[in-house]
C-alpha cells in the first residue's frame, strides 16, 4: 500500500496493544493518520498471543497474529510505545494532549538486539507471567519470544543489582552494550491527538479472586483455561505435550467447568460468551496429542452463534470424543493420587452425579482490566456496574465521552472476530473525528 | 505492468532460512541440520536457523545476512505463505532486493504437522522441499507490483442499519458515497420491528434518526428501488451499472461494501405455522405495534427450522429478539402467561445476559426442550417432555410465537457471481478470513458487513457497517494502490502463438481476460490473481504466468528427482 499522509496534523491515540488495539491502529495508520500504540506490557500481542489455537478454524494463534505484530512495528505510520501507562489526558475531542509514563526497562530498544546471553547470564530465576507461572524466566527476560519490540526488559523488583546492588553479570556480558541501568522512567507528551480509542482488553477472575470452591490452587490437577491454553501450546512451559501438574501423567480424561465466577448471583452476573467455544477447541487440540482422551464439558447453556459455531461443536461431539453434560457443579475434591473427583447435578436427568477425572480445566469468567478505573478516571469516561467500560447499546464504539472510542474486551467479553471488526469500526469513528477537526 | 526483461540479475547468491516455529517445526525435524543441508545445494551460499524467522529478530537476521553475504535470492522454509509471504516479501525488499527474489518452502504445515508421527521420512521430506526450493530460487526473476490509480468514491449496496452506518462514515471521512437500496425506502428489517434491543427503543424512532443524517449529508447520493446490474472493472476502479426503477444509472466507485442483510424464515409446514395464531417472531412485532393487543397466553418455540441438519446454525438474534417481545407482552399485561421452549438461552455478553435475568424475575417462564422431543402445538395447548419432571407438560396457548432463524437471501448468488466473491454452504458470504478479517473479501476493494455475512443483531450490524467503512477507507484514502504483481500474460514474443480459440477467457474465475478492439488476447493485470487456470489450459502454451513460469516449475520437478 502506498499510503498518502492526511494533510490535516491530528494524530490518534490507541490504547491497548492487545488484537483490537493493533487493528485500530493498522487501520488508521493505512488512512494516513499517524497512531501512537500505548502498551503497558513489555511487548503488544495482548491475550491472542498467549493462546494456542484459535475456533473456529484452528489456526495458530501467534501464527496469524505475528505478522500483524511486525507490520506495526515497521508502520512509518505508527509509534509503539510499549511498557508505558498512560499518566494524564487533557483536552477535548479532535484535541487531546496526553502525558505518557515510559517505564525504565534497563535495556535500550534501539541497541538490544535480543541474542538472549544477558538472560543466559542472569542468576535470578523468576515466575513466567505470560506463562501464567507455570515455567521460570530470568529477572531481564523477554515477555514471549515472538514479542514485539522484540528486545530484552529488566524486571527491577527481581533484578539483583538494582534491589541488592550487586551482580551486572547482564551488562558484563552484552556485547552490544544495551543495557543501561542509569535509565529513569520518561514522560513523553503527545499534543495534537484528535481522537482516542481504548482497547485495553480483560483480566481474568482467577486474578483476583480466589476460586476455593474449585479447589483451584489447592489441587494441582485444577488448572484455569489460560494455563491449560499454555500447556496446550507447542512453545509454551510444557511444549505441546499436556503432563498433570502432579505427576506428569498424561491425562485421559479431563472435565472442563464452564460458567466459573459467571452467571450466577454470587459471582458475576454476565456471561463471558467466547468460553463454549475455546472450550471445545481445547478439548479438540488436546484430543489430537492424545487421540485416547474423552472429554466432559459441564455447562449450563452451549453458546455458539458466530459463523461456523454450532457446526465446530457437533464435530467435538463427533469427531473428538466430547461429550456435554448440561449440569451444575457442587464440589470438587481429590482422591490419594490427586485425581479431581467432581459432584454435579445432571440437569438432564435431576441425578446428583459424581465423576473422577484426571485433569479439570475451568472456565474462568473474563473480568474488565485491572487498571479500568483509573483509566475511564483519566479519560473521564463512565463505566458500567461491572467496570467495563460503558458503551451506547447500539453504538458499541461510543463512550460516554465525545471523541474517545473503544473496541473489544474492554467495554464487553468477545470473541476475536468481535473484537477485530469493531476495532475497525473505532478507528472508522476516530477518523471521521480526525479528518472533521480543523 | 512494466517489462523485466531489462533488469540485470546477477548469478544466483541464495541464503536459506530454516525456521524451528518453536517447535511446531523444531520439535520434529532438525532445523539446524537442514540449514546445514541446505548450504550444499547448488548457489547457495549461506544457510541458517532461527526459533522464529518471523520475529523481529528472524527478520533483522535475514537483512544482516543479505548485505553480509551479498545475497540476492532469499528461501524461507517455515509455516505457510498464506500468512507469511507477505511479511517475507517486504523483508527482503527491505534490504534492497526486489520482493519476487524471495521463495517461501512450506515445512510446517505442509511437513512438520501432517507428518507428525513418522518424523524420519518428514526429515527427508523436508529436505526434498528445501533442494526444490532453492532450485526454484535460482531461476526466480524480479518482478514490479502493478499500480491502480484509486477513484476516492465508495458504493454501498443495501441501505439497512449496517449499510447506512458504513455510508454515513465514508461521507464524513470526505468521501463521495452513493447507497443503494433494493426497496422504495431505506432502513432494512429494521423497518419491519417493533423495537429493538437491549436497548428496548422504538424502531421507527432509531430509523428516522439515522435517516435523518443521510438525507442530511451532503456528499451521500441515495438510490432507492435500485438494483445492480453488472460491476466491471477491478479495486479502487469499478464501474457498476443500476436499474433504477427502469432507469439505466452508471456509478464509478473505488470500493464496494455489501450490506444486503439477512431475511426472517418463514416456518411452512412447522408446529402448525398459519400466520394469524401461529406466528413468527418477525409477524409479533408487527402485531405488537398495536399498543392494545395483548394475548393472555403465550407460548414461544426457540430454534424453529435452525440447529437442524439442513441449518446446523444458531442464528444469534432469536432468544433476544424472543425476551424482548416476551417483556413487552409482560408489561401489557402483568397476568399474561409467557413461556419459552428453548434448547440453549443464546444471551452472551452483559446486557443480553441481563435482560435474560430481567425476564425471569418477570414471571417468564423457561423451559428446556431437546431436539429429539419436539413441542407439539394443538388447539389450544402446546405439549412439551420436559425433562426435569420426565412428563410431558401441557401450556395453554391462545399465541404460538415461532422464532426462525434469519437465512440468507436468494439474491446473494447472483450478487456474489457479479462481485466475483464466494458463500458459504448456508448462502452467506465468506470473508477472507473468519478470525482476522471478518469483514473484508478476498477480492481487494470489495467489504461485506451485517447480516449478509452471518445473522447479526442491530449493535453488531452497525459495528461491521462501521468496520467495513474502516477497510474501505484504508484504500480510498491513498491515490493508488499496488497490486500482485504475479500474475498471468501473453509475453510479447508469444504473440504469434496465440490463435484466438478464448478457452481462457472462459476459464478465467476473475473475468481478467479480454479481447481487445484488434482481436488480441489481453490480460487486465489488476483483476489477475495469478491462479494460472488459463496457463494451464492455454492449448498453445502462449499464455505464461510470472513468478510460477515453466522453467521454474520444472526446475522444482528436476531437483525433487535429482537425489
């Protein structure tokens, strides 16, 4: 594409570099209209990054996101700005000025050229984040190997000489003298942004509130979707091939528990709408590494509405030895060899049931993102009674602030293609916006 | 298309590429040890691996290693090209080399995945695929992209809400926009509710406001009772002829969205379907606008002629669209009796999943039927199992509300065979991409939006009219455009060997080959895909296709045989 700059000097600002967020800004960008990507993590990709596969066709997720990843970061158009937190936004529509906090990472970006020796080095041996702490990384580590700005970041908590004062064993042996610990935190300010769009995405309930009914922490052999979607994955802490936090023992069984921390008085009360789905694509892709494993989905309604939905349940149910159970779950507990053994209510049959299983996956309710609300404060705009982000019912990309837009899991749970179109439709809204403004 | 012949292309410098794919490849085949096979083939003069080729870090190793070692042909052996070549093809031109000089070998898909389980005979596979690569490295030829110059002028076709709002965007972008509408008015479906949800306003009152704008809008020209009849041309050039009413209308645009919607299904033949006490949930609305009417027993039937084996879809929009009228009818009458046979409540989201909550603190009643033990509608009951009690239950009716699924229109055949782009098996369209490009064609210049893609609600709609107006935008907004560049012609000493016999441009699936006014075969460039179907049935071997030639095709077929 040869892409003809807007005459008109406004810029856009995207915050949340998740598969929305890069959409807007690729989008505007292609417009001609100059984007600032604001990402608080150490490198955009968001959650479709952390998953393995992608329903309803399966395809690999990295795989179809990557490309995407570095056409943003090579966009002459685009601006990534990644680790930093937005800090102030003044202004009105067509004419915002925002304060954007950069945080220190100890690496410089344009020198590292992520070779990976400094992390060999490092003696500090860390939780995995983004391996939702099923795997270890170093203190200077990359968010994920695909990560763009694909270089190195110091986790200053973790990092021995910046909390004891001792080590640099990273800047001993980095040839190419990247890292630079006298580094501070930088405001950069942005002037001239005409329209904002926020695609900040969602945190997960298993974040932060704790699931004991589940038995979720307590028994290695419950695990949430998002670690199961690590497991699953060929580069993530178990390589492809799923082993039970116990033992090691390849599961032949396993029970995934839809609704957890959803629809019902208790928890929250909406429906996170993309778990039916990722559920039977896990029990899918867990079914072709292990071509013997049956699967019980326990659920209360199967959603599945999108194009091509209820066809890839009926091939689970076909092809893929899944078996659903409309059901309520009471308790889970563990045997001597730590097998769950769930009792449930058959809601087919009005029989209390149990069934021991070798591996339970829950589906855990998507909740809005953490920082939210000192966010919509900033940006001064309303959120709804669960903190998502308030929208107009039928214009999902209007907040309730005149000239910032959102997309995506931000304002409610979706699935990706959801997020993607409406990602569009913002930067459609922020363009109309940037080439009205004067 | 400019001529290459001219371009000087030194002796092949080859560098191969072995991507692990984490282990999608790594975890099965030695990329390390091909990298090093592939360094004793023919003119190639480096080899490496990386854990991704496609980071930023794989991207920067290729660059280094074409100035490092002069290279000017690049392999990649990774993934899929599907995804990947464009980003490969970018790289190299990056580190100035034309894009063409670069090959893509497929070892993942097409190798590591499919050969999971015999990882020996996949080592060698991949071996085969890597020697006919690099051969068809060496006979690779630069090739210049073709330019379209872009009419900065957008058409949408249907004017209901999704068609409307992706109009409205492009004219406030600043774009010359034309609608057009099959019936006398705008508006769609929409035209045909009562109210709509969540949000539980008046239809009639949404509609006149969106109406309102248009008519407003200085640059957006409306044809209602328009139909189109023929779209020639190609991205950023089409021009399209009208009818009007009768009246023959030219319009030249540089893009097109579909926006054509879905329609209701009407049950024949199902639980007793008679239009008058037997109705669909489309003919309740138009019931309800009667402010007095008010039936005292109401019993409604989810998934009526869907999630069935002729239509294995939930169309989405029925439990909504069935909650709603069931509130309404609540509110009218707080004694009246509604209930709901559903198989799955399709309520996701927030304010779906609230307004179900809302219905049941409401005294709706919900009951679960399944699919194998069919409601019975009689005169003045319906008669369910259901299977919490394990008995069948007899609801009193005066009303049976049927909620249809919405289907696609018959229309979309014939509009899909004059844009050229393909449905699905339900007679929806098909987007390029169901994950990440839900609402372009794989036709450049050509969007789709709403219903007309899959059944949708009105905030979905107007979100994917909005996002198709976003795509479209992304090319009106640029003077011109570059386009494949590998695609099929009739090289000018091949000339003679063309006799005329059009068994090309019968087969063409893109309609790009013509007969120009001197009665010689002509391929429009623009429009060419580079699919090779009128090479490959060309009976005078005239035609050639850049960047898949002969030469190069058998070079792949000599080296797979040469070991």
């Amino acid at each position: 594409m040869m892409v003809q700059m807007e005459s008109n000097s406004k810029q856009a600002l995207v915050i949340g570099g998740g598969v929305a967020g890069i959409q807007a800004a690729l989008d505007l960008a292609n417009m001609g209209i100059k984007v600032h990507l604001v990402e608080k993590k150490p490198s955009i990709g968001g959650r479709m990054a952390q998953l393995d596969k992608t329903f309803p066709t399966n395809d690999c997720s990295i795989c179809i996101l990557a490309p995407k990843l570095s056409e943003c970061s090579r966009h002459p158009n685009i601006t990534i700005h990644s680790f930093s937190d937005v800090q102030s936004i003044q202004g009105t529509t067509g004419n915002f000025t925002v304060d954007i906090l950069k945080h220190a990472r100890y690496v410089k970006e344009d020198v590292c050229i992520n070779c990976g020796v400094c992390a060999a080095k490092c003696p500090t041996r860390v939780d995995d984040e983004f391996d939702r702490y099923l795997r270890k990384r170093n203190a200077i580590y990359m968010y994920y190997l695909q990560g763009v700005p694909a270089v190195m970041t110091i986790d200053k908590d973790r990092c021995l000489y910046l909390t004891k004062g001792a080590c640099r064993l990273c800047e001993k042996n980095c040839d190419k003298e990247a890292i630079d610990f006298e580094q501070q935190d930088e405001i950069i300010t942005l002037d001239d942004i005409g329209a904002i769009i926020v695609a900040t995405g969602y945190d997960l309930y298993e974040d932060i509130y704790p699931l004991t009914r589940y038995g979720y922490k307590k028994h290695r052999n419950v695990v949430s979707a998002i670690e199961f979607e690590r497991m699953l994955c060929a580069s993530g802490p178990q390589e492809g091939h799923v082993k039970r936090l116990s033992d090691g023992k390849e599961p032949d069984k396993i029970g995934f528990l839809q609704c957890i921390g959803s629809r019902n008085a208790r928890d929250k009360e909406y429906c996170s709408s993309v778990c039916c789905m990722y559920t039977t694509k896990e029990a899918m892709i867990a079914h072709e590494h292990n071509n013997e494993l049956e699967s019980y989905v326990f659920y209360i309604d199967l959603r599945a509405g999108g194009k091509g939905f209820e066809k890839f349940l009926t091939r689970g149910e076909e092809e893929y030895n899944i078996k659903y159970i409309k059901s309520k779950i009471s308790e889970i507990q563990v045997d001597a060899e730590e097998n769950p053994i769930i009792t449930y209510e058959d809601l087919e049959s009005n029989e209390i049931k149990q069934m021991k299983l070798d591996l339970v996956v829950l589906a855990t309710c998507i909740i809005p993102s953490r920082d939210g609300e000192d966010l919509a404060d900033k940006l001064g705009i309303e959120l709804e009674e669960n903190k998502f982000i308030k929208t107009n019912a039928f214009f999902s990309a209007e907040t309730s602030k005149e000239g910032v837009f959102t997309c995506g899991c931000a304002h409610e749970p979706m699935d990706i293609p959801r997020s993607v179109a409406e990602a569009s439709a913002a930067a459609a809204r922020a363009a109309e916006v940037i080439r009205g403004a004067v | 298309m400019t001529e290459n012949n001219d371009i000087q292309v030194d002796p092949p410098r080859i560098g191969v590429f072995v991507c692990h794919c984490g282990s999608n490849i790594g975890g099965l085949l030695d990329c390390k040890k091909l990298a090093e096979y592939a360094e004793t083939l023919p003119d190639v003069v480096y080899g490496e691996d990386n854990l991704y080729t496609c980071s930023e870090t794989g991207l920067s190793s290729i660059k280094k290693a074409i100035k490092e070692h002069e290279l000017n042909r690049v392999v990649v052996c990774s993934c899929t090209p599907r995804t990947h070549e464009p980003l490969f093809r970018k790289t190299v031109q990056e580190a100035g080399l034309n894009p063409y000089l670069f090959n893509f070998v497929n070892i993942r898909d097409q190798c590591s995945w499919v050969h999971m389980k015999e990882p020996e005979a996949a080592f060698d596979k991949a071996k085969d695929l890597i020697r006919m690569g690099a051969a068809k490295a060496t006979k690779l030829e630069p090739l210049n992209k073709n330019i379209v110059n872009i009419n900065p002028v957008a058409m949408i076709i249907g004017g209901g809400v999704s068609g409307m709002s992706a109009a409205l965007s492009l004219s406030k972008q600043g774009f010359k926009t034309y609608l057009i509408e099959k019936e006398p008015m705008l508006g769609g479906l929409v035209n045909d509710l009562y109210t709509l949800a969540p949000a539980n306003v008046k239809s009639s009152e949404f509609l006149e406001k969106m109406k309102g704008e248009i008519a407003s809008s200085s640059n957006l020209e409306v044809f209602t009772s328009t139909v189109v009849k023929s779209i020639q041309g190609f991205v950023g050039q089409f021009s399209v002829d009208l009818d009007n009413d009768g009246t023959l209308v030219k319009v030249d645009t540089g893009i097109i969205i579909v926006a054509i919607g879905a329609k209701s299904l009407k049950p024949f033949g199902l639980y007793g379907y008679d239009g008058s006490n037997v109705v669909t949930q489309l003919e309740l609305e138009s019931m309800l606008q009667d402010e007095s009417y008010s039936p005292k027993n109401v019993v409604m039937i989810q998934c009526v002629g869907a999630r069935n084996a002729e239509r294995n879809y939930c169309s989405s929009v029925c439990c909504m669209t069935a909650i709603k009228n069931a509130l309404i009818l609540k509110e009218r009458d707080p004694s009246a009796k509604v209930t709901v046979l559903f198989r799955d409540i399709y309520m996701p989201g927030i304010f779906q999943e609230k307004m179900y909550k809302k219905a049941r603190d409401n005294g709706i009643i919900f009951l679960k039927y399944s699919p194998e033990k069919q409601p019975v509608v009689e005169q003045d009951v319906v008669k369910v199992h259901n299977e919490f009690i394990n008995d069948v239950v007899a609801i009193p009716r005066d009303m049976v509300v049927l909620s249809t699924p919405l289907v696609a229109y018959d229309d979309n055949k014939e509009l899909g065979q004059l844009l050229k782009v393909p449905l699905q098996e339900n007679g929806f369209f098909l987007e390029a991409h169901v994950k990440l490009r839900p609402v372009d064609f794989a036709t450049d210049g050509i969007f789709i939006g709403g219903a007309a893609k899959w059944p949708a609600d009105i905030t979905e709609s107007i979100s994917q009219g909005l996002a198709a107006a976003s795509r479209a935008s992304t090319i009106l907004s640029s003077e011109m455009l570059e386009v494949e560049g590998a695609t099929a012609c009739l090289p000018e000493v091949n000339k003679n060997l063309c006799k005329g016999c059009e068994v090309c441009l019968n087969v063409c699936p893109f309609k790009a080959i013509v007969k120009n006014q001197n009665g010689d075969i002509e391929v429009i460039q623009a429009l060419c895909k580079g699919c090779g179907t009128c090479v490959a049935t060309c009976t005078r071997k005239a035609l050639t296709i850049r960047h898949f030639t002969n030469e190069q095709i058998l070079s792949e077929i000599i080296a797979l045989t040469s070991e």
